[in-house]
C-alpha cells in the first residue's frame, strides 16, 4: 500500500473547525473523524491526527506528523525546527501586551521591572531582550487575564481578537507583539514522495483560498461602453463578451477580486451597466 501523509491538527477548539474545513473544501473526504484520534482520508493520500495544538509542533519536529496546521503563536513559542509552508488565513488573532485601564503608558520601556504573566514565555523574553527591558516573567498556562486583579501580575501579554475579554477584566491593550493566524508547518526533511503530496495538497488550498477572495460577475452592457467596461473587469486572462439578443447591449462575464469588489461595481453602473450578477466561486485554478 502506498504510504499516506501525516497531518497533525487540533483535537478541539478554536482551530478545529477551520482546519478541517480547508480539507474538506481541498474534496479531501473522511470517514470520520468525530471523537477519534486519527481519521483516514478516503480520496487523497493523508492520514489526519487530532491532537492538543500544544503538541503539534513537537510532533512534526520529531516526523509523527509530517505536517500540521497550528497557529503561528504557538508555532513561535515551541520554537521547534520546523518551518511554515503556507499562511492559511484563519484564527488571525494577535498577541499583545495589556495592562490594568486606569494606567498609564508611554512606551516599552514603562515594563522595565515589571512581573508580567503570559502562557508564552519564550517570546516574551525575545521580546524583552529585543527592547532591552529587564523584567520579570511569570508563566501561567490559563486565564492570564485576571493575573493582575490578584495581585500575580503588573503587566499581562496574552492572546487578543475582539478585546472583549480584555475589557471585562478592567485591561487594555497598549502593544501587539504579534500578528498570528493559522499556518500549515511541515518537517524539514520530507521525502521526495512526500513533498509530492504536499505539492498536491496545497495547490488545492490555494485553489480555495484564491477562490474565496474573488467573485464571478455577469452583467448586461451597453455596446458603445464595451471597452471602458472591459478596462474595468481585467477577468482571468479577459472578460467573455457575449451578444444578447437586445440590439446594442452584450453579456459580459469576468472574475473580481473581493477587495476591489464595490469600487468596480460602482464604476461599471456609471457606466451603464445593468443586471449585474455575483456569484460566490467554489475553487480557482489560474
Ligand atoms: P488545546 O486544547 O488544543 O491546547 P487551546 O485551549 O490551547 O487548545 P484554543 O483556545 O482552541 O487553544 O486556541 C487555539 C488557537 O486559536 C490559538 O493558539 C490561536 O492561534 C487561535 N486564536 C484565535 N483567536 C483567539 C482568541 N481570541 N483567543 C485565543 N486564541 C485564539
Ligand atoms: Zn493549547
């Protein structure tokens, strides 16, 4: 039987959902995988195993896992010989310094001395070392946002996305240290046969990914705009023109990216364009 690829993702929790629907939109089919410590993929060479996200960049390091999805924060704070193969977009959260509301603050420098608590040591003292600041670290693995109500801690560094829980705990957030999100890691020493199926692997989430940021677009035109309106709609290679049976007007088909999305559609109203269709693209392959 021909060997499959390993990917380590987490069991449960904030990532879990998302790494297992990249798969499913790469058409990578399961069993199931519910309550289960491995799952098989039943059309593609992988083999997927749930585990603690804490765990995963060890396990690649060591090749129990070939690759694994994690957040970029945990993968920096194992500090394992590893390396990221892709960025996958989700889970984007930031890591960021906090301290009580009613403090003030100036700068960096204002932590000198301070006892900061954090479930991530090891970037935190790069951080420190990088800025110069001699302070003192406190590791705890949870609820590091009521460090300082009692009393453990001056200063917090700790996992932001809304600020919300920040706020309940009478905190604000005056530094990010890090921008992460959930990245693909892999061993560094593949086989040749494995970096196949890796190939593989990610020219389908990148065929996803890429789909997700652009729509397909229809629209009817008048004749005499054709060529502005084509200016305006780049498509993948250039836009379908088609005749409708209305004289002087065409169908006009072409693909936009989402962050030019309401600028484009603007512009193609003024000029007169009509009956204009968004349609959500499945996969993209350029
Ligand atoms: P495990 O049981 O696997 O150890 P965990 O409790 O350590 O899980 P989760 O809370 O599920 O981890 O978070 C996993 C990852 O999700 C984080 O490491 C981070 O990359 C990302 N994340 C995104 N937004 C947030 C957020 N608001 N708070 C915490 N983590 C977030
Ligand atoms: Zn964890």
């Amino acid at each position: 039987m021909e060997k499959k690829l390993k990917i380590a993702i987490q069991k449960s929790g904030r990532l879990n959902d998302d790494s297992m629907k990249i798969l499913k939109e790469a058409g990578i089919e399961f069993n199931n995988g519910l309550n289960m410590l491995k799952a098989d993929a039943i059309n593609f060479p992988l083999e997927v195993f749930f585990l603690r996200d804490d765990d995963i960049p060890q396990y690649v390091e060591d090749g129990i896992a070939d690759i694994g999805i994690v957040g970029e924060n945990v993968m920096l704070e194992k500090n394992k010989d590893i390396k990221i193969v892709d960025r996958l977009g989700f889970s984007k959260c930031r890591l960021s310094i906090a301290i009580p509301k009613n403090e003030k603050y100036k700068g960096v420098q204002d932590l000198q001395g301070k006892r900061i608590a954090t479930s991530y040591p090891t970037i935190v003292s790069k951080y420190l070392k990088k800025n110069k600041i001699a302070a003192e670290i406190h590791e705890i693995s949870g609820s590091v946002e009521i460090a300082p109500s009692i009393g453990l801690a001056d200063v917090i560094v700790d996992l932001v996305s809304s600020g919300s829980t920040l706020f309940t705990n009478g905190l604000k957030e005056v530094e990010v240290i890090l921008k992460s999100e959930a990245v693909l890691v892999a061993n560094k020493s593949l086989t040749k046969y494995q970096l196949g199926i890796l190939d593989k692997l990610l020219f389908r989430i990148n065929a996803v990914k890429k789909a997700k940021n652009n729509k397909y677009i229809l629209l009817n035109a008048p004749n005499k705009n054709l060529d502005a309106i084509c200016k305006i709609l780049p498509g993948m290679k250039s836009p379908t023109i088609m005749p409708l049976s209305d004289k002087g007007w065409s169908s006009v088909h072409s693909v936009v990216n989402e962050n030019d999305f309401w600028d484009i559609i603007e512009k193609l109203k003024a000029l007169g364009a009509q009956g204009i269709l968004v349609v959500p693209i499945e996969k993209m392959i350029l």
